[in-house]
C-alpha cells in the first residue's frame, strides 16, 4: 500500500521539473499520508478505505507545484548566468595578463610588468576555483543505482575542475618565477630547471588528489 | 460550516504558528493535533498545509530540517523562529481585537433586531 501512495503522489509531480524543492515537498507529502495511512487503519478502516481518505486530504496541490517551479527555475537561471559571468571574466583577466608584461617591455620594468602578470592570473584562477565551488551539488531524486551514479559523476566532473584550476594557477605561477628570476639573476642556463620542479609539485598534488579519494 | 472554514483558513498561518510554538513537528503531526483540538471537525488539506508551510519559511517564521529517522522515509521537521514567535504574537493580537469588534457589532444588530 506504500507503494500506491507512492505511485499516487508520484504521479501528481509527473510533468513538473525534479528540482529539489519539489523532490523535497513529494517525500515530505509520501511520508505524512503513510502515517496518516497507518493511522486510519489502526482506528479500523479498511485499507481501501485509508487510501482514499489519505488521498482525499491531499487538496488541490497544483498551485503550489506551480509555485515552486517558478521560484526554481529563476533561481536556477542567476546561478547559471553568474557563473558565465565569472568565467567570461577569469578569460578576460587572463587574456589581459599579458599587457603589463608588454608595457613593462617598452619602459624596460620587466619586474613590475611579471608582477603585474602574476597578480592578475592569480586573480583570475581565484575566480575559476571560487566558480567550481559554488556549483550546486547535484540532488539524488530517488535511492536508486543510476542516481547515486550521477552523483557520484558530478562530483567528480567538479573535482576535476578544481584539480585543472591548480593545475592552471601553478603553471602561471612557474612561467613567471621563471622570467622572474632569468631576469633578475640572468642565470638562464639554471633558471630552466624550474620547470622540473613545477613537475614535481603537480605530481604531489595528483597523489594529494588520489589519497583523498 | 463553511463560515467557520472560511474564517479557519483566514488563520492557516496563526494555527501553524501556534502549533510549534512549544516545539518542533512536523506535517502530519500538526494536522493530527488540529484535528484532535476540534474534535474531528476540522483538518488542513495537505496542500494548504504545505503551502502554509512554504510562505511561512520565506518570511522567515519557521525553518525547516530533515529528521533522523532510522526506519522509513524521513519526516521534515519545522521550527519556529524569533521573527515567527513575534508573527504568531501580532496576529494573535490582531485577531483579539477583530474579534472583539465582530461580537460588539453582531450582539448590536441583534439586540436591534430583537
């Protein structure tokens, strides 16, 4: 008889997007009508009965299944168009790393113009792993196999975001350290191996990654 | 009858208010207990009662979490807030003073009519 509550309620919320909200108000409505439910037939009432005195409370929920559809759907809309955003920017932030780099080339401050290259990929990949962060979990709509494998799928897409934002900020940050200090020091024929070192700290951070899983 | 659900559905908010407002339930539990004060003679509907439920938690009255519950689905529990303590107090007030002013207006017109 679960199962015919279930089935019931189930079928109220068939055309309605699964968004949280509604998973949440459909679980709540199921597990109120089965107490309700178990109640009427504890006082005696047949199980057919019950059922329909269980489905006869429920009213008229359209309304605010309509309701609820709407609110998400705004809300669901500015967290997509704020994460466009933060990414149009991060690119655009990127792409104008490179111009203290070249003014610096022309007045012959190198050094301002690699920190001014620094500070603004570093900027920029703040925003990407800060945008990863706030990207909505996905939510399981039901207990079965293939939902908890979306989610376990989403959760990995969003670490394999956040690993590639680190992997773009510690790249940046080595090619600088490496006009830096070539510049500085003019010990071009050393200053390279940084790059190997910048190998090393990125194989940490993949073991870091696999040990947290 | 249906004077009396037209005034009781006017106070879906206070009537919720006051059930939490010595603790935390949750949906079913609160209807069962409106159900058991009017003796059978009245109850929610679900959807006004989850309708309820959703305005309230915008307003910011009562917020809701998800129980424990070891066996089963998981009920949503709700609790009410300070604003929803002061909400459930003004219009207590509100509906003292409105219905004061419905019995002197009503006992008038009929001692009139008398």
């Amino acid at each position: 008889m679960d199962e015919k509550l279930r089935r019931y309620v189930e079928g109220l919320f068939v055309d309605v997007p699964q968004n949280k909200s509604m998973i949440e108000l459909k679980e709540e409505m199921i597990q109120n009508l089965k107490e309700k439910y178990e109640d009427l037939i504890q006082e005696g009432k047949t199980e057919e009965a019950a059922y329909n005195i269980a489905i006869a409370g429920i009213g008229d929920i359209s309304e605010l299944i309509n309701d609820l559809d709407k609110t998400k759907e705004e809300a669901g809309n500015t967290d997509k168009q704020k994460s466009a955003m933060l990414t149009s920017v991060a690119v655009m932030l990127y792409i104008l790393s490179i111009v203290p780099i070249l003014l610096s080339l022309q007045s012959y401050h190198i050094f301002d113009g690699l920190i001014g290259f620094i500070v603004i990929i570093t900027f920029a990949t703040g925003i990407l792993i800060y945008n990863g962060q706030i990207k909505q979990k996905y939510y399981r709509a039901d207990d079965t196999m293939v939902e908890e494998f979306k989610e376990w799928q989403k959760k990995r897409a969003d670490k394999t975001k956040a690993r590639i934002s680190i992997s773009v900020a510690l790249w940046s940050i080595i090619v600088a350290l490496y006009f830096i200090i070539s510049f500085s020091t003019f010990a071009w024929h050393i200053s390279w191996t940084i790059f190997i070192l910048g190998i090393a700290i990125e194989a940490l951070i993949n073991i870091f990654f696999i040990i947290k899983k | 009858m249906s004077i009396t659900s037209d005034l009781l559905r006017g106070h879906t908010d206070t009537i919720i208010l006051a059930g939490l407002f010595t603790g935390d339930s949750y949906g079913y539990e609160i209807n069962k207990a409106i159900q058991q004060k009017t003796n059978g003679r009245y109850e929610l509907k679900e959807a006004t009662l989850y309708s309820a439920f959703r305005r309230l938690e915008e307003a910011g009255d009562i917020s809701s979490y998800w129980g424990d519950e070891t066996t089963g689905a998981r009920r949503r529990y709700y609790t009410i807030t300070e604003t929803g303590r002061e909400t459930y107090t003004r219009l207590m007030a509100e509906w003292k003073s409105a219905k004061a002013m419905i019995d002197s207006l009503i006992e008038l017109e009929e001692k009139k009519n008398g």
